[in-house]
C-alpha cells in the first residue's frame, strides 16, 4: 500500500500550509470557529476562496481549487 501524503503542515498558531505534489498551493487560516481557505502559493498574496466549519472541508476546498 502506498503512504498517504499529508497535504497540510502547522506554521503558525492559527495557519497551515497546504500542498499537493511539494509545492505549496495554498493556506488555512483559523479564525475563532471559522476555516478560512486561501489559495495561493505566498500567504501575503493568497485569495479567500471559501470559509468552512470544519479544518478538512478548508483544506480540500484549496486543494481543489489547485487541482
């Protein structure tokens, strides 16, 4: 069976990096309950692309918007 890659990594309190195939592609940022998903890959320059209740909903939501 072939290791699953973990598309997110911690780099701050409240924001992950998220990445497909090495190379980042955009954030999720934590805002009181609230997942922002940004897509981009600088975090000065990322753009909301949707808000979710839950972290994995925000991560697949920039990872399709990479895709």
């Amino acid at each position: 069976m072939a290791p699953v890659e973990i598309p997110w990594t911690r780099i701050d309190m409240d924001l992950y990096e998220v990445a497909r195939d090495g190379y980042i592609v955009g954030y999720v940022e934590v805002v009181g309950s609230v997942f922002v998903a940004l897509g981009g890959t600088r975090y000065d320059r990322a753009v909301e692309v949707a808000q979710h209740l839950t972290f994995h909903a925000a991560v697949d939501a920039v990872l399709r918007r990479s895709a």
